[in-house]
C-alpha cells in the first residue's frame, strides 16, 4: 500500500462496509395528532383570549378580555329559553267506539251492575256470533248495605221483578223486613234462562236472618215454586263473666282478662259514680263485671250491655251494681238505685246577681232579689236541673214568661223572662230536658235567665242547696231484683267463652255427604 493515498481515496480501491454500518437517507416527518394538538394548546396559550380583568385595568389587554366577556355572555343569553307555552298535540277525540274500548278495560263488581269484562274492545274485524253460550248456574254473593232495601238488592242481584215479589212476601212473613241488619249476606243462585234476553230463575237464597235463625228458599223440583225452609240456630244466652286484678290501668287489665271495649267503657262510667277510681282503688283490688252475652251453636258470638258492675276492694265493702227495670238503671245490691249527685246549672254561664238585697235597675229602689240571675244568650236553652213535674208555664207579671217545677222533698224551681217555653202545666220533666230558652219578657233590661227556688213555699238561696236524687226498691221488686243479682252472681268467669258441644242432631247434621269430604280436615 501507498501511504500519501487513503484507502478507499479517489485512486484507491472501495471501501468494504457491512449491512448495519449503511445510514438510510433522511425523509420527511410523519402526519402526528399529538403534535398537532400540542401546537394548536401552544397556539391558544399564547394568544391570551381570556385575560384576567382584575389587572392591568385600561391597558389594551384588559379591553380585549372585556370583549371577550361580553361576546361570550351576549352568545349565552341568545341561547336563554323562552318561556312561552309549549305547543302539544290537540286532544284526541273520543267517541262511542272508543268509550267501549275503555269500558272493556274496566274493573267493576257484578253487585253493583257491571256490564264490563272483555279483554279487548270490538273491532271491525270482529265478527258477531249469532248466539253465545252461557252458563247454566250462576252463584253470587249480595251484601244489604246501609240505607238499602231488600228488593233493591235482589233486583240488583239479576233477580227477576216476580221471584223477587214473591221471596219478599215469604221472608216478610218471617221477619221485618225492616229488621234485616246491614251487611247481611245472601247466598244467591240463578238458573238457566227460559228464553235468550229472558231474566234468570232463582234456584236458591239462603242467609242469617238473625242470630238464632237462618232462612232458606229453594224450588222443590226443577221448574216448580219457591218454598221457605226455616233453619233454628241453638244460641246459649249464658252471661259472660270477667274477673281480674286492677293493675296498673283498670281499662288496660280489663281488655286484656277479654272484655269488649264497650263493657269496659260502661263499666268504668257505672262505677265511677261509687267509686273514686283514681284515688280509692288499688293494683291490688279486684275488678267484676258481667255481660250479656250469646253464643251459637255454629259458632258466632254477640256480646251486648253491662249487666253488673262490681269491685273487691279487700278490708272495703264490696261494690255490687246491677242493671235493672226498663230504663235500664243501675242499683247497688241493697236496692239503692244509682246516685244523681248535684242539681244542674239550668244555662251554661256565670251569674251576674246573687240571692239578697239590690237595687232593682228598672225600679230605682232596694228589694229583695229572691233568685239568682244567669248572663245568657237570647235563645240559648234552658234545662231543668233535676227531675220535676210543670206546676205552671205562662206569663207571671214582672218575671215575664216563666216556668215552674216541683221536685221530691218539697222544692220547687221557677224559671223567668223566657222569650218562649217548651213545656206544658202537669207534664213531667228530666233533669237536663230543656224547658223553655233565654229572653227578656217582663221587668228585664236584657236577656237573661233568673232562677229562683223555693222550700216550702218560700224563696232560698238556690247556691245553698245541694242534694242528691236516688231510687229505691222495695216490695216485690227488692225481691225480684236480689234474687236475679244472687243467680247472675253464680255465673262462672269465662265459661260462656267455650263452644257449645253439639247435640246428636246437629253432629249426624255435620257428617259430610260426599266421600271426598271426609277426606277434609275437620273444621275446630
């Protein structure tokens, strides 16, 4: 080799290179969004459209970014909704087509006379059927409600005008039919129709006409006349007996020893006239009380009144109050009727002038005032403050219109200045009947009520007295009325609460007729 030539040189031989040591010519950079989007952000970072406003105030700068504000709020405010109503689509119109499409669709009971059902409205691509088949029996259930009559139901029911004339007349001849309870159910069945478009024919109407009697009316054959079958129901009338501990709440400890709410609320407001039932009864003490009661042999029951009301109060005398006569009164077991404690205030209302000596307002002078006057309304009532008879009721000079009664242990009340009375000389009165109503007839300067009371003829001072009214048995009554109090204490607490035992009767009566029956549970 040469030294003043490179190898390789002009003069030279070529090189050698290997595959790795060839550099490729340069080409043009690739199409990139990312560097596309990184100039675009470098771009609108430099271009400062929205400047702070809170600096450089009044240079050019902070004008540009106040138009920019207001371009962007003019641009939102163009697009701010309106709030004019928003046009819909008119309402469709409906007609009798569509009515009955809507009428198919509804839910209606058959006791109140539906006609609905179907499970489509009809279109014109439904074709009538020239006679549809229907069922042979049709059974229901009707309920008489308040303020219904019995023909009103069965016709409601589907029955016919004729069979329902003809089941009126036989269950009237049973019972009022008045006297039907509302809520009463009525089995009914209905035949097959004699006729297309003619009424049913009723089969059967079975249903509790009362608590110890059910009625059944069926046609003996197929197609002949209704008969009434009376179905006597067994009722034990045994009282039902309640005996408990007071506790810490009588009413709570009597609702849960089982007795209605009802016994519970007339036994408390019995004793409560002998009793302090907050301050002399004890937990310890225990409660009494006896109702009647009526049980069924198929097996309802029907509580009704308090009967006794009583209470053991340990070292105490014994509370005994039974129910007695026809007003239903309560005596205690000497044969002391329940006590009426207190005369009533004959109007609701203080008094604006006591019993003594007064300068009359009309007359100028001092005189004895004998009654005590009442500030009350023109045509407010006036009661009677306890029992009495009408001695007169008429005009009575200075008292105007006034009203007289007599009352046992020789008192008489005297009521004036009414401005009309109701009540007539010789009738009887009850404490708290109203007797006449509030005016201002006679010597009066406004309407008012003066009450007098005399003893003996005499006037006193009606503030003065305070007594009590209160019955007494004696004769034939004391005994009949210890002897029914002994027999209803023999009754036992909660044995009218088991069910009656069947008679042979009534248990080959419950024996089922069809062998599937048997396989049933028997019912307790």
């Amino acid at each position: 080799m040469h030294e003043g030539v490179a190898a390789g040189g002009p003069t030279g031989p070529a090189a050698a290179l290997a595959c790795d040591q060839i550099i490729a010519p340069e080409s043009a950079n690739p199409f990139s969004w990312t560097i596309l989007r990184d100039q675009l952000s470098a771009k609108a970072a430099a271009a400062d459209l929205a400047p702070d406003l809170g600096s450089q105030i009044g240079s050019r700068r902070w004008f540009r970014g106040l138009g920019t504000m207001v371009g962007l709020s003019a641009i939102a405010l163009a697009f701010w909704p309106g709030f004019a109503p928003l046009e819909a689509a008119p309402p469709m119109h409906v007609d009798d087509a569509i009515r009955d499409e809507y009428r198919s669709q509804m839910i209606m009971p058959l006791a109140l006379g539906a006609d609905s059902g179907r499970h489509m409205g009809a279109t014109a691509a439904m074709q009538p059927l020239a006679a549809a088949p229907e069922r042979p029996q049709l059974d229901m259930v009707a309920t008489l409600s308040q303020g219904d009559s019995f023909d009103r139901m069965l016709r409601r029911a589907g029955v016919s005008p004729s069979d329902t004339a003809r089941v009126a007349d036989m269950v009237g001849g049973t019972i009022a039919l008045g006297e039907l309870t509302p809520g009463t159910q009525f089995d009914i069945t209905l035949g097959r129709r004699a006729a297309a478009g003619a009424p049913r024919p009723l089969e059967a109407l079975a249903f509790r006409a009362r608590f110890d009697l059910e009625l059944e009316i069926a046609r003996i054959d197929d197609g002949g006349p209704l008969a009434l079958v009376r179905k006597p129901i067994r009722v034990d009338d045994t009282p039902l007996r309640i005996r408990g501990m007071v506790g810490d709440s009588l009413y709570r400890s009597a609702r849960a020893a089982g007795a209605p709410a009802s016994a519970v609320q007339a036994y408390l407001k019995t004793l409560g006239k002998q009793v302090n039932l907050d301050r002399e009864l004890k937990p310890t003490d225990t409660f009494d009380m006896i109702v009647s009661h009526r049980r069924a042999a198929t097996g309802e029951r029907q509580a009704g009144q308090l009967l006794y009301a009583g209470v053991d109060r340990g070292e105490k005398s014994k509370t005994q109050l039974m129910r007695w006569g026809k007003d239903g009164k309560f005596y205690e077991a000497s044969g002391v009727g329940e006590q009426r404690a207190g005369l009533l205030a004959p109007v609701p209302g203080r008094t604006t002038s006591r019993y003594g000596m007064r300068r009359h307002p009309i007359l100028g002078y001092k005189r004895m005032h004998s009654g005590l006057d009442y500030k009350a309304g023109h045509g407010q009532p006036i009661v009677a403050v306890t029992d009495g008879a009408v001695v007169s009721a008429g005009r009575a000079g200075g008292c105007g219109n006034a009203v007289k009664l007599r009352h046992g242990g020789g008192l008489e009340t005297r009521y004036c200045h009414m401005s009309r009375m109701a009540v007539n000389r010789g009738q009887s009165v009850r404490r708290g009947q109203v007797i006449g109503y509030v005016g201002s007839t006679g010597l009066s300067t406004g309407a008012h009520l003066h009450y007098e009371m005399y003893r003996g003829g005499r006037a006193i001072n009606p503030a003065s007295v305070q007594y009590v009214t209160r019955a007494q048995l004696s004769g034939e009554d004391l005994r009949r009325f210890r002897g029914l109090l002994a027999k209803l204490k023999t009754v036992e607490a909660g044995a009218a609460l088991t069910d009656l035992e069947p008679t042979a009767t009534e248990a080959v009566a419950d024996q089922p007729k069809r062998e599937i029956d048997k396989l049933a549970p028997a019912k307790k």
